[in-house]
C-alpha cells in the first residue's frame, strides 16, 4: 500500500507567512451568513504551498502548488461574481520522474460565463491491481506511464442557476511494465501499451451555492455526456459522469455537506486505464487511486464542517494575520462493477477527520489536511491515506 509523508507544519508555516496579496478591496454592507457578515472584500491573492512527499514507487517527492485567485471585473465589479483561479502544480522525484499541473477556474462578470481547463504531464510509476472491487494487494504490479492530457470546459448560464455548455478532452497514455510481479503481465488488457482518446461532450449544471470554494448552502449538480469518436481515438467510446453537492447550513459555524457521484464508460473495447478508478483525496478518501476500477463507480459521501475563530491577530515580522480554520469529519462509502453486475456487497467505507486553514478568508480559499482510513481486506493493512491539498473536497 503506497505511503505518503507530509511535511505539514512547515506547509502551514508557510500558509501563514508566504501570503501576498494586493487590495482591489471594497466595503458594503453585507447579509451573507458564514464567514464574512459584515463587510465585502475583493482581494487578488497569490499562495504558494511547498509540499514534501514519499512512496515506494516514486521515493521523495518535492513539489509546489501555487494558486493565484484574482476576480475578471474589477473596473465594473458585481457582488456575485465568484473569484477566478489560476493553479499551478509542478514537482520532480529522486527517481528522476516529473509532472507538472495548471488548471485555470475562470467567472466572468456576475457568473455569466464559466471556463475550466486542464494542461497536465506526467511521467512516473504507479501500482495496477487488477479490475474489479476484489483486487489483492500481493498481486500488484508496478507500471510505467507518462500521459498527456488536455481538457477545456465551458459554460454558459441561460437561466436562474441553470448553466449549459461543452467540454473536449484529449489525453495520451503509453505504458510498460515496470517490473516482473503481479497481474499486469499476465492479465488481458485493452490497449495494454496505451493509446490516445479525445471525448466531445455536452455539459448541464445547476448551481445556487453561495459560495463556490468553501459552500455553506445551496446545491451543485452536474452531468455531462461524452463521446470520443474512432476518427478522433483509438476506439469508440462513450461516457457518463454525473456529480452532485448539497449543503445545509446547521448553524452559523456549522456545515453539513453531501456528495454524490456516478461515472460510467461504454464501449466494445475499453482501454482499462480510461475506466472509472475509486480513490483520490476528493472522495473514496483512503483508498490508492485505481486500487479498485470497472466500467462503472458509484460513491457518496458527507462531511460535516466547524468554523473555528480564535479571535487572535498574529503580527511578527512580515506576518500580519487574524487566522480562522475548519474542523471536519466525513465519512462515505462505494463500489465499481461491471454493466449488469451491480451489488450492494461491492460497497466499501471511507472515513476520517480533518482540518481547513483559510489562507484568503474573502474568497474562502483553504489549505486541507485530512487523514482518511477504507476497507481492511482479510490479510491485508487497513487502506489508509493522509492528504495535503489546496480547496475543499467538495
């Protein structure tokens, strides 16, 4: 099981000091519940957050996530208008392995028009163990993959909270066994070397959250359909991802969230590292991305989430901060399987706590340290992992 160690009090030292922001500020009278009541504040930020890693297929990681969040309407500024990011993640290893991350989250003036995009390369190990949810961890393999990806989305509102929209998405896999162990070299896979796919698709989205980063009411719900033709990918496919939020204000310090989602990929022929994968540090917490795949996902989850203000200022030198944080607990549960072999016994836990340190309270950015634990299998450790991101889970 990979292992992950992260140098969080240095990361959160740096969260509080390496802060700068420029002020585009205005003030106004506010009814917002939640963090911000009383005044109305449009801040550029920049943060940079150093991040220390290790694991047995990569040795030590060092990388950087830097994000920068700005608004598009400064010279006609409206209060709905929801601050834009730019996000740039690159790192290297000790094992001469090396990816690089930019993402841009882009609102323009009171939400009209919504623009995501994607730019990633990377070249590094990691463990496939086979398909289905009753993979073993003795029978892993190491691969080899360096992928390209390129994805771009937008969307437009065309009514009350309602957004419609398009979204391509090009990505390049090559793969190579990176030892003699495990079921990689045994098992029958689809495109076993790689290849290349490009999905088309068509995208809705209702969205009334009062806040995009860090939500304290309102819902979320997406559901994009896609298909990659055969003159634009190795095979034909076609693809279902559908998503969804809703969050309830308990209190005025208190959030209680909920998160759905279903994937789903359809074809004659499925390349096996395009299906649906459980894990990452978004949902399925604990769980090695891809330790379970099949051709469709299902997973839920909910969180529940305390605002925590100390009521302090923390002036030394350059660092001149009143912090707030966010306690959290969540706990969810899914499964892959196959078309037609759907079972409630698939379903698998996740838990954990964490804890959110708001590093641009105006636009409710956080930093996220959460530690999750999943499915203990008869012979196996506990499925465990810790994570260190920038924004919330959901």
């Amino acid at each position: 099981m990979r292992k992950n160690l992260h140098i969080t009090a240095l990361s959160l030292l740096l969260a509080i000091g390496a802060k700068a922001q420029q002020d585009s500020t205005t003030t106004t009278p506010s009814s917002r519940e939640g963090l911000y009541d009383s005044v109305w504040l449009r801040k550029r930020s920049f943060f940079p957050l150093p991040v220390l890693g290790y694991s047995q297929e990569k040795g030590l990681e060092i990388g950087a996530a830097m994000l920068y969040s700005f608004y598009t309407d400064n010279k006609n500024p409206d209060r709905a208008t929801r601050n834009s990011t730019l996000n740039l993640i690159p790192a290297i290893t000790t094992e001469s392995q090396y990816k690089i991350d930019l993402k841009a989250n882009i609102w323009t003036r009171s939400n009209t028009w919504h623009f995501k995009s994607n730019l990633r390369y990377h070249n590094y190990p990691l463990y496939f163990f086979g398909i289905g949810d009753t993979t073993h961890y003795d029978n892993r393999s190491l691969v080899n993959n360096s992928r390209y990806k390129v994805q771009v989305e937008g969307e437009r509102r065309i009514s009350g909270h309602f957004y419609a929209g398009a979204s391509i998405l090009y990505q390049h896999d090559t793969y190579s066994s990176g030892d003699s162990k495990g079921i990689y070299t045994t098992m029958p896979l689809t495109d076993k070397e790689g290849g290349y796919v490009t999905f088309l698709g068509l995208t809705g989205i209702f969205d009334n959250r009062d806040n995009e980063n860090f939500a304290r009411r309102g819902s979320w719900l997406k559901l994009n359909l896609a298909y990659a033709p055969s003159f634009l990918s190795k095979h034909p496919l076609f693809k279902i991802e559908a998503q969804g939020s809703h969050f309830l204000s308990i209190s005025r310090k208190s959030t209680l969230g909920f998160n759905g989602i279903f994937n789903s990929l359809q074809g004659n022929e499925l390349p096996f590292y395009l299906l649906p994968e459980m894990g990452n540090d978004l949902i399925m917490r604990g769980y090695y991305t891809g330790r379970y795949r099949n051709q469709n996902y299902l997973a839920g989850q909910a969180e529940y989430r305390y605002l925590i203000d100390p009521k302090m200022r923390i002036h030394i030198w350059f660092v001149d901060i009143k912090p707030k944080f966010a306690l959290a607990a969540f706990a969810g549960t899914g499964t892959v399987f196959a078309n037609r072999d759907f079972r409630f016994g698939g379903f698998k836990p996740s838990y954990g706590a964490g804890i959110r340190y708001f590093y641009d309270e105006n636009a409710r950015l956080t930093i996220r340290i959460d530690y999750a634990v999943g499915e203990k299998r008869s012979g196996e450790s506990r499925q465990k992992g810790l994570y260190l991101s920038l924004a919330e889970a959901f």
